[in-house]
C-alpha cells in the first residue's frame, strides 16, 4: 500500500522540520516535499503531487487563504491548516474551512517542539482522514448559490421535543448548512462539534449570524429553550438533563470518550436517558466512530435517528459507523437533513 504523499507549507523551519518528523515517523504516510511559502509550494505542487498539504496561514508572498483560495478553484486537493491559538487566528481558521480546507491543527503557544510532538496522534490522524476527504472545488468567483432559506413549519415552538446533533472533520460546513435551514421557531438543538476549546465560541458566534436560530456556545444548567442551539464549548462534555417540564443543559469535564472531549457519545446517551422518544438524533460528517453507539442508544430509546449520506459527507467515517451499527433509521443528503429533522419534530409521537 502506497503511502499518503505530505506537502509542508510554512514560513517556520522550525515548524517543518518538526512537522516532518512527526509525519515520518508514520508508518503510512511520509513528507514529500516542503515549501516556506506558497509561491514556492505552487511548482512543487506539480513536481511531487502530494495527497494532502498542511498549510500555515501567516506567510510571506502570500498568505495562506489566497493560496487557499485560488488552489480550491483552480486544483482542489486535501488541506489542513496549521493556525494560531489567537482569537484573529480562530476566525482566519474558521473562514479557511469555509474556503474548502478539510481541518486544521492549532500550533502550541509556547515550546513548539515539544507541543507539536504532544499533537502528534492527532496530527496523524488528521492529515489520514485528509487524504481520504471528498474534496470540492470551490467557485468563489462564479455566481454565489443563494444561501438557504429557513424551512416553513407550523409545528413548532415545542417544550417537549429536542434535537441532537454530532459532527467532526467537515461538520464546521454541515453545521452551518443544515442551521440555515432551521426556522427560528425549531425546538431546541444541542450540537457536539469536535472542536478546539479556543474555537467553540468563535464558532457558535458565526453560526448565530447566519441562522434564523440563536446560536450559543453552551453554559453549565441553562434551560434550553426553542429556537435556541446550543454548542459544546471545547473543553466539556454537552449533556442534556431534565427537571420538571423543562431541559437544561449540563457540562463535564470527565475523561475523554472516543479520545474526545467533547464527545458525541456523551451527548447521545444522556438524550436516550432523558429524551428518549422526544429526542431526534444526527450524525454529520467526521472521522472515527464517535457518537454510533449512542446514537444506538437513542434509537433504542424510541428517538427518531439520521445520518448524513456518504456522497455529501466530507469524511464519512462517524455516519458509516452509525448506519454499520444499525443506529441510524435514516441516511439523507446533507441539504435534505433539515427537512427531515423538521418532519420528525412536527408529529405526535
């Protein structure tokens, strides 16, 4: 089996000389090249015809979201950015993925040899869900597709009913499409985004202005409310509890499950523990197998569970998990995800 080829882009020598340790040092992937910037990068590109680049952003000639940008038009091929931990990086990282890069990886903020080493599980793991990512190119200077709009629904405003939902590499996009779908008056939603706790509240701000939904990075014991999605900030656990009539939300910090914190299993179990036929369960694009068994849990528990389809997934690792499990009643297009969460919600159990 041949090995996945790795590109390195970045103006740190530091950075590539670690990076590529850390990438040799796997058994099935190995650097190829490596470029201090993306001038550089472009004729390399072409010489070793690397499966995945891992990009910095702040470069010299050229910064990494032009490359990106004009790379995603012109030869669309797997990306992961390498960002900073500073907020203006949180956003530059968060419009990258917009742009079409597959993931990113958060350099350390202090000792960069020794935190990049610390990062090199998920390093690995990153550039290996990369190389397998359905990768589109992006037509920034075509025609823009109309963003969508909210589903029309007369079902809504429910106390009773809450949506789950889990996603990992990819999920920043599917989130976003499949919120701007929502109407304002859906139930309450609780997502569990694999996601760096330095980038939850960036994240949930940008959605919350795109959506006809209040979006918010989650807080311990708040009363979850219609209309309102709620974010597992990056550092906790996002579980739902109940008391009285109403549903809160709850954060923990207990051990990482899946090597995740937050997990999508954490959140699945406890919605099939209190929600159980109240509950709708979805699972978006990510590597791994997080949230198939307690999406399980809550099919068994009576809530009505979907999973996005391989075509429109960019990773289908945890859906393939889920519909392998037999978890998922439901595998749908991510454009027609809305719909059906919306269709659940609006019957009598």
């Amino acid at each position: 089996m041949s090995k996945i080829k790795v590109l390195i882009i970045d103006d740190s020598a530091l950075i590539r000389s670690v990076m590529k340790e850390i990438i040799n040092a796997q058994a099935d992937m190995e650097v190829v090249a490596q470029a201090p910037d993306p001038v550089a990068a472009r004729d390399l590109i072409k010489q070793v015809n690397p499966d995945v680049l891992t990009l910095d952003v702040e470069m010299p000639r050229m910064n990494g979201l032009e490359f990106l940008e004009k790379l995603m038009r012109l030869r669309p091929m797997p990306v992961v950015m390498v960002s900073s931990h500073t907020e203006q990086g949180n956003e530059v990282t968060l419009k990258a993925l917009e742009l079409g890069a597959v993931d990113f990886i958060t350099k350390p903020r202090l000792g960069v040899p020794e935190g990049m080493n610390e990062l090199s599980l998920e390093i690995g793991d990153k550039i290996r869900a990369a190389a397998s990512a359905h990768v589109r190119r992006h037509a920034l200077n075509q025609a823009a597709p109309s963003a969508p709009r909210p589903l029309a629904g007369q079902f809504l405003h429910t106390m009773e009913k809450l949506i789950c939902v889990g996603s990992s590499t990819g999920g920043t996009e599917a989130l976003k499409e499949c919120l701007m779908r929502m109407p304002a008056s859906s139930p309450g939603m609780l997502i569990t985004q694999h996601m760096p706790e330095s980038f939850t509240a960036s994240f949930a701000a940008r959605l919350d202005g795109l959506s006809a939904m209040t979006v918010k990075e989650a807080e311990h014991n708040e009363r979850v409310l219609p209309g309102h999605a709620y974010v597992a900030p990056g550092h906790s656990h996002l579980l739902v509890r109940k008391s009285g009539a109403f549903y809160y939300t709850e954060l923990s910090r207990a051990e990482p499950v899946n090597r995740h914190r937050p997990s999508v299993d954490v959140l699945f179990q406890s919605a099939a523990r209190v929600l159980g036929p109240h509950g709708v369960g979805v699972i978006l694009t990510g590597m791994g197998k997080d949230g198939a068994q307690g999406m399980l849990a809550m099919r068994h528990a009576g809530a009505h569970t979907i999973a996005q389809d391989e075509a429109s997934c960019v990773v289908y690792g945890m859906p393939k998990a889920a519909v392998e499990l037999g978890a998922a009643m439901e595998v749908v297009p991510l454009p027609d995800i809305a719909a059906r969460i919306l269709d659940r919600v609006g019957r009598k159990n």
